[in-house]
C-alpha cells in the first residue's frame, strides 16, 4: 500500500485503489446500467465474467477493454 501525505495536514491519506475484480453493482455504477441490463449482458456471454461458485465478478480490466471495444 501506498502511503501519501498530505501537507497541510501532515496525515497519511491511502492511495485510492481500484479492485481487481467487481461486483455487479460496482459493474451497474461504471456502466450507468441497470440490474437486469447486466444480468443480461452477462446471460449473452456479451460481458466477460469470472465464476466462483455462485459469486458473478467482472475483471475491470476486462470491463475495459469491453468497452473500448463498443466504443
């Protein structure tokens, strides 16, 4: 973890760190899509998921790259 100061105040702030995978509604909040929007994007396999048991995530480098790709 990154650790920056900030001088004003001399307290170490964190460094915003996005996370790896996401969760659908983090998926809803950067597409400014809806559930079922998702949840149907993903049923197309035109979304890329990650599958741990019944845990759906999205790669946000994949989520990028997607779309990139609709661009």
């Amino acid at each position: 973890m990154v650790a920056i100061v900030n001088v004003r105040s001399k307290q170490p702030e964190k460094a915003a760190v996005k996370p790896l995978l996401l969760t659908i509604p983090q998926v809803m909040e950067c597409l400014g899509l809806g559930r079922n929007k998702v949840y149907e994007l993903i049923q197309k396999k035109q979304l890329p998921v990650k599958r741990f048991g019944r845990a759906v995530r999205v790669s946000y480098s994949d989520l990028q790259q997607w779309v990139e790709q609709y661009r």
